[in-house]
C-alpha cells in the first residue's frame, strides 16, 4: 500500500453543517493534488444501510476524476450484506458516463485475490492470547487490479471496530471470510459495549490495518461525518490516507454521534428506520443504546417493516441469540459456526453469563422484537417478542422510565 501523507485535510467541523458547494470544492481541490492521470481508481463506497450523501460525494469525485483516469470503478462494500439491484444502485449512487458500480460479490470465490497472511503470533498479540491461527487476507480483486484505491463514507460509532470508516471498507467492506469472522469475533470476545465508540487504535482496527498494508493499490479516503436528523448534511470532510482520514473523521463525530446520559434508562424504544430491512443489521438499534440501559432493564426494537432475521445468514437460526461466554465455555460446540455469526449473536445479547455446569445463561437485559417476525421465530432464537401493533410511541414518550430513539442505530448513547 502506498499512502501519501502522514495528516489529513479537513473541512467543516462539529459545530456546523457544510453547504454541497463546500464538499464538492474540497473533493475537487484534494483529487486535484494525487497522481491520478492514465491511472486506474477504484471508489469504495458503502450500501444502503449507512446514511451519507453517496450522489453528491460520488458525483464529485467523477467530475475531478473523469477525463483524468483510465478506468473508473465504483464497488459497493457490502461485507456480507445483502447485494443491491440495478435500480436501487442507480439511486444509491447515481449514473455516471464511464463508470461501473458493482456490488461486492462475497458470495462467489472468484471475487477474491489473496494478498497474503497474518500470521498466528500476530492474532494472539492482538486478542491477549484468546485467538491464535494464521488468518489469510483475500480482498476483493477490483481493488488489486485497479491502481488506485479511494474510499468514501461515513464514519460513526460501530460495534466491532470502535469507529467504522477508513480501511474498514477493506476490512471487511470487501474482504474474504476468514479475516471477516476473525475481526468480528475478535470484537465479541473485547465485547460490544467495550469497543463502540472508541477513536483509539482498537485491536480490531489494529488488524484492519495490517490487512489493509498488504494491498499493492495506493489508497486514499474521503471520510466523512453525517449530521444526525431527517435535514441530513454533513459535519465535516476529511481527506488523505485511510488512517489518517479516518482518525480525523473519528475526531469529529465522537463529538456529534455520541450523546451522555447522566443516569441509566431502565427501558428503550428504538425506532429502526426503514434502511435497515433485517435484524441482522437493524441491531444495531440495540449496540448503540445497551450502555444506558440499567441491568434488568429492557430494549425494545421497534421495526414492522422487519421481516427476516437474517437472510444470508441462516446459521443465527440454528445457534440464536447468546451472551459472549454462552460461546466461549461451549467452544467445540460452537467453534465451526461462522464466527462473524457468532459475533453479531453475542453483540444483539449484551453482557451477560453462563454456567457451563447447570447450562443456565443470564442475560443483563431483556431483548424485544416488536416486527413483523412471528413470535415462535423471535422466542426460537432467543429473544422476546412484542405485537408492534402494541406500539404507541407517544405513550413510551411520555413514560418517565422508557427512552425513545428515533432513527436509531446512528447515535451512540453512553452514561457519564
């Protein structure tokens, strides 16, 4: 990998919301400045699960870039989500003379380049000696045989990782599965409510990062900040290398995407918006409110557009819904299931404990399912279900003891 400076150019900051002519400025200036001529690019953008405005950002970058380049790339960094239609790319992303928008194909083995290997040592150092193995680092061929990499999107509190963004959109934006499962089950063991939010070097990043060392193309990211709320905007735009990039987006929204409690709730409504259309990623309704909720305490998802658990992931059924030690003190039971799957289990569940010789399991909170999965689905993985039909928001609005959270799964809530 070869990256070209050590900070990143920002404009905008917590305190504002840039217009669209100062974001496609800044893109302009900043394309203007790399080695781009006759040169190949490759943009990596996210799917519509994260709220950013791809169009306009996207937009920009063709206009510095078309003309310049030789060929021009947009893949949509999917991890293991869902892939999107032809339709639904052409509003996500836009149309663009001489571009082609692909999805990342995860699914299909001939989509992956090895670029090489993590060794054994090295995943021990980073896990505290709770994993160990060699993990392979296969990446999406489109970013290798293209000659620049550029990553745009937003970076916000996430789960696994601390803050997503940066090489994240290598890692595992486009990457293959082992390296997948390794960093998501890396995240689980730390835990959820341990990791969100942190702008430091998590072990997880640290991984990211050394997968992300390994990739021959010379790579670049405009990370940007979103502003909370239906007006939409942005807070800021950073501009440089992945690491760089992203640590100066972390800066800014850890100031704007993170919101402290005084006290703990003692239950949550979360309304998840409609970009999230399974529980695999509507979860993280829950990731970003558990640290409020106070122990016994109760978050409920409040989704009827929800119908699946998980479509890709059929695995969540067989295993449901469990705190990290359910897994950790069953380990041959359990250690040939995904563990990206595992990890997403443990992170819907919270804290918790379980005793390996009575086989009972207690979990801090309670987790509610108000969509439209049937009950005997939610109580069959392990969660609990409520008739969304039950719903009053205004009526959990007024109650003292319930919080309300709209558009939920962007903002981190945390206690003081």
């Amino acid at each position: 990998m070869t990256t070209v400076s050590t900070a990143a150019a920002r404009v905008g900051g917590a305190d504002r919301v840039l217009t669209d002519d100062e974001v496609t400025s800044f893109i302009a200036s900043q394309l203007a400045g790399i080695d781009a001529d006759g040169r190949s690019v490759c943009v990596l953008v996210p799917d519509g699960t994260r709220v950013c405005p791809l169009p306009l950002l996207v937009g920009a970058v063709h206009r510095a870039l078309h003309g310049r380049v030789s060929r021009l790339t947009v893949l949509i960094a999917l991890g293991t989500h869902g892939a999107m239609s032809s339709s639904a790319l052409s509003s996500h992303v836009g149309v663009y003379p001489d571009t082609t928008v692909i999805n990342h194909e995860w699914w299909k083995p001939s989509t992956f380049a090895h670029l090489g290997t993590i060794p054994s040592s090295r995943i021990s150092e980073l896990s505290d000696g709770r994993m160990s193995g060699d993990v392979e680092v296969m990446l999406n061929r489109a970013v290798v045989e293209h000659d620049i990499a550029l990553v745009v999107g937003p970076v916000l509190p996430h789960e696994v990782v601390g803050m997503s963004g940066g090489n994240k959109y290598f890692f595992p934006g486009v990457a293959g599965q082992k390296i997948i499962d390794v960093s998501h089950w890396l995240g689980a063991l730390i835990t959820s409510a341990e990791i969100i939010g942190t702008t430091g070097l998590t072990p997880v990043r640290a991984l990211i990062n050394d997968g992300a060392a390994m990739i021959p193309a010379s790579t670049y990211a405009f990370s940007v900040v979103t502003a909370s709320g239906d007006a939409g905007g942005l807070h800021s735009i950073s501009f440089g290398d992945p690491i760089a990039s992203w640590a100066s987006a972390a800066e800014i929204s850890a100031a704007t995407h993170i919101t402290y409690l005084s006290s703990p709730v003692q239950r949550v409504l979360s309304l998840i918006p409609p970009m999230y259309d399974e529980i695999w990623t509507g979860a993280k309704g829950f990731y970003k409110v558990e640290p409020v909720v106070a122990d016994g305490g109760e978050v409920i998802l409040y989704a009827p557009h929800i119908r699946e658990i998980a479509t890709s992931h059929p695995q969540i059924h067989e295993i449901g819904y469990h705190c990290r030690d359910y897994f950790v003190k069953q380990w041959d039971r359990f250690k040939d299931v995904h563990w990206g799957v595992l990890a997403h289990s443990t992170h819907l569940r919270g804290a918790g404990t379980y005793d390996a010789s009575t086989g009972v399991e207690r979990l801090r909170v309670q987790v509610t399912l108000a969509t439209g999965i049937p009950r005997s689905v939610c109580e069959a993985v392990n969660l609990g279900y409520r008739d969304p039909a039950t719903i009053d928001v205004a009526e959990f609005a007024a109650d003292p003891a319930t919080m309300v959270v709209p558009r939920a799964g962007e903002v981190l809530f945390r206690l003081r």
